[in-house]
C-alpha cells in the first residue's frame, strides 16, 4: 500500500468516525454536502482521493472544528488550512488585548482563560488569589488536584454538582469529537469520583453555582462563558473566558461586590 493510499483510508476512518457519531447516514450526509452516496462510501473506503474543497464542505456539514478539519486535511494527504498560533503571536495581539481586557475589568471577581482540556492559560489577580499557582499546570494535574482528595474537594460543599457538571460537559465533546486525551481526562476524573450520590446534578437554582467554603460562610459563584466561536485559527476557536459572579450577598460581601450590582442586573 503507497502512502497516499494509506493517507485516504486515514481520512476515510476518520470521516466515519464523525458521521456515525453524530447519528448520519452516507445518504444524508452526502446530501448535505453536494455529493453523491457512491462518492461518499468511495471516500470512507479510501477508494476516492478527497479534494480540499470537498474535505471542508464536509467538516462543515459536520460541525467540526478548525483543529479538526485540520486533522481531516492531514489524514486527506493535504495542506491544512486554519493556522494554529500562540495567543502572545502578533498577529494575535488584538485579540489577546480584549481577553486581557475582560479578565482586568471583571475585577475584583475571579476570570480565567481555559483551553480545550481545562487547562488555565491566563488569569486574573482574583483567580489567583482564590486558586493560587494553577496557570500553567497539564489537565490531568487539575483533574487529580479537583477531584482526588486534598483541600479542593473538601472546600466544595457541593463538589458532587460540580464533579457531575464537569462530566456532563466533557462527555458531550469527547461523544463529538472522539478525542482520545478527552476520553482519558474522563476515565481519569470517573476513577477519582467514584460513585456520586442518588439526586447529584438536580438544579435548585437557575444555574450552577460552586459552594466554597471560606472560614463559618459559604460564598456561592456562577459562571458566565465568552467564546470565539467563529474563529478561523485553532487557538482562538478553542479557548474559553470564564467570568466568575457572585451568587449570594456572602460572595458579594468577600468580593466587596456588595454594592456593584443595581435592580436588574447593571453593574455600577
């Protein structure tokens, strides 16, 4: 077998592997993307060389990401088209400056930026102060500091919830994407968890909010994401901003937010 041909039936495997997770049929899929099911199958068989343009029409079809229309095109033999920068790159300094903005004016409530994998690739001075010393550190090194024993999973009061949002989260783009560190960041995090108890996961408040314990109170905080989900380099497409807010007056109180917040939601 060449290495073209062995190049097709890589990019066949992988075109499958996507369709059949997201529940397509040959017919549908070829539909969608203007082409034929006798094209498709020769294409997934290796028999058929994809040609860039029908390798992006698709991975579009197919809701992939940048990172993996890349690999499609790898596995096609071809040139991959979504460049794959740093965030300190120049050509990423713009947007790097309205991340660093979001992360300075949530100030003084904790902000992170997180990649794919969960790890912390920049933070505020909030966040460093609740969570010190996490930029920088491999997923699979958060993973067992959040959910194997140690002061993370005691300072929880409601770390099942978080555990259990955790899981339902990653499952359902590792079930999409079929990432195999996803998939072993799950398996590690399943091991640590154990079995959670009867009830986990059921919502009493609008949304999920993580209960720490900070000396007698609790402070409660909830999440609010921004993405760029529109964006062509694979970086930026796969990095997240998290901004933290205080859900209840105690949170408030240790944030010195108490005041920040006006009737209907306008901060002050």
């Amino acid at each position: 077998m060449t290495d073209a041909s062995t190049s097709h039936s890589g990019f066949g495997g992988l075109l499958r592997g996507c369709r059949v997770r997201q529940g397509l049929s040959q017919q549908e899929l070829a539909v969608r993307a203007g082409t034929t099911t006798r094209h498709l199958s020769f294409l997934e068989t290796g028999r058929s060389r994809p040609r860039t343009g029908m390798v992006l029409r698709l991975a579009a079809e197919l809701g992939l990401s940048p990172r993996e229309q890349n690999a499609m095109l790898e596995a096609a033999g071809l040139r991959t088209v979504f460049p794959h920068r740093a965030l300190t790159d120049s050509e990423m300094s713009r947007y790097g400056a309205v991340i660093d903005s979001l992360l300075e004016r949530h100030e003084p409530l904790p902000a992170a930026v997180v990649d794919r994998y969960g790890a912390l690739v920049r933070t505020n001075e909030a966040f460093e102060r609740l969570t010190p010393g996490m930029v920088g550190v491999e997923p699979e090194d958060l993973v067992d500091r959040l959910f194997g024993p140690g002061p993370w999973r005691a300072t929880l009061v409601n770390w099942p919830d978080v555990a259990a949002a955790w899981l339902a989260r990653h499952r359902v783009e590792a079930d999409r994407t079929g990432d195999p560190r996803l998939r072993a960041l799950i398996s590690r995090a399943e091991r640590l968890i154990g079995p959670l108890p009867e009830g986990t996961g059921t919502p009493e408040l609008p949304a999920l909010c993580a209960r720490i314990r900070a000396g007698e109170e609790v402070i409660e905080l909830f999440t609010v994401t921004v993405r760029f989900d529109h964006a062509h380099d694979v970086t930026l497409n796969e990095l997240r901003v998290e901004l933290m807010y205080a859900g209840n007056d105690t949170a408030d109180r240790f944030f010195g937010t108490a005041n920040t917040v006006k009737a209907g939601g306008q901060r002050t």
